[in-house]
C-alpha cells in the first residue's frame, strides 16, 4: 500500500473532511465521533487504525466480531480495552445475548421484540445494554427500522412510534441514547440532507417527549456521505471504504 493510500492517509483525510463540515456548521469537532467499519477487514487492519488514535470501531456481523474482537486483543494487549465496539448491521434475534456480550453500543435496535431479548439478557448480564433505535425516514423498502417517512405529518405513524419508544423506554437494563438512519444511495451528496435533517427533528421531538433519556446520539452519514450529516447534526458517523478501501471479502 502507497503513502498516500495507507490507512493512516485515509484516516487524515476523513478528519479534514470531518472538521471543515463542523466548521461549516460551527461545531466543534469533538462533538463527532468517528466510527471505523471495520466490516469484512481484518484484524489486524483495526490494530493499524487504532495505532492512529481511532478508538471506535463498528461491525455488521456477529460472527466475524465474535472472531475478530478477541483477535484484536490478542494483538493490542490492554491496549484494546480502549476500544469501542458498535455493532450497526441488522441483528437476528437469536444473535441478541451475543450482542449483548459482544458489543458496547448497539446502533440497529429495529423492533420491540428484539429490545425485549436484549434487556432480558442485558439484565441476566448484570450491565446496560447501551442503544440506538434504528429508523426508517426515507421510507425505501430496503431499509430496515421503525417506520417514520412523513412522521411529521402523519398522526397514526407518530403515535405507532412513540409507542414503540414508551414500551422501549420501560425495558430494565437498556441505555436509550439516541437513533440511527441509512440514507438512500444518491447521485449527488446534497440529496441526503432531508433524511438527515428529519433524523434530526425526530430527535428533538422524542427528547421533549421522552426527557428521562439524554438522547444525544445521532448515528448517521457514511463514506459517501458524511460531511453532510456532520452539518445536520450527526454525533456519529460511520465510515469504512474512507478508512480501510473497498471491502475485503474472502
């Protein structure tokens, strides 16, 4: 791998997108946490990030983290008791104690069932299960998460999903922080703004109505996409291809 195409390189370049997006939006960078998907990459692809300050990583797939977390830590030491891991990819529910074991954030929590199997083993854990309810503000089909197209305008869909959110709530053991989103796959960077902006809007909306949680997290904007998520307000993004190429698939 050239100089400048090492993962070192790669990593810079993100941070100088990531920060000319907060100054654009006057916000600080540190009020965006940069999450490395490290999906399909090997282990020690995410010893050589961490090396460069990344502390974040997120999987899609239990059975390549269950492999590669411990891989990690063999190679880190200590060191990888830094880390933390995400898990951003659909989870079937009979993978939810894995999860829970496994991953110290959860970004894709989509139904009220799996919220259920994840406190029932967050509890039998003894920890909180920290998560993110993964919505669907685009309304594209292939998206997973809880139905929001148009949550502003249609009262069944609102109330349908701050029920869902006051069943969640009442769950013991887990941490609501905040939600996730996919925006569609567009032509031009700029097109995804209204999907962000809506993430965004329903945020403060379930804030005001939900203020026992802090809310603070907003997980969405990847590779191709990102600096304009950081503008409407993202706290995490998830970025893999910018970091450590296209996907190593075996």
């Amino acid at each position: 791998m050239s100089a400048e195409n090492s993962i070192a390189a790669r990593i810079a370049a993100v941070r100088d997108q990531m920060r000319d997006a907060c100054e654009r939006a006057n916000r600080s960078t540190e009020s965006v946490t940069l999450v490395a998907v490290s999906k399909t990459h090997p282990a020690e692809a995410v010893v050589e990030a961490f090396k460069c300050g990344l502390r974040h990583f997120g999987e899609n797939r239990v059975e390549e983290a269950s492999q590669k977390i411990p891989r990690v830590r063999e190679l880190s030491g200590t060191e990888a008791e830094r880390i933390t891991w995400h898990m951003i990819g659909h989870v079937q529910s009979r993978k939810a104690e894995e999860v829970v074991g496994i991953f110290d954030t959860i970004h894709s929590l989509d139904t009220i069932k799996l919220a259920e199997r994840y406190s029932r083993f967050a509890v039998e854990a003894g920890k909180n299960a920290r998560v993110l309810l993964e919505v669907n503000v685009s309304g594209e089909e292939s998206k997973s998460g809880f139905e929001a197209a148009g949550w502003q305008h249609d009262t069944d869909l609102r109330n349908q999903l701050w029920d869902a959110v006051r069943k969640i709530s009442a769950l013991p053991h887990l941490r609501l922080e905040g939600l996730m989103t996919m925006a569609p796959i567009v032509e031009e960077m700029e097109q995804t703004r209204p999907v962000f902006a809506a993430l965004r809007q329903l945020r403060d909306a379930l804030a005001a109505d939900f203020p026992q949680w802090e809310w603070q997290s907003l997980s969405m904007g990847m590779t191709d996409d990102f600096p304009i998520a950081i503008e409407e307000g993202a706290t995490l993004i998830r970025v893999g291809r910018a970091i450590f190429g296209d996907r190593a698939y075996t």
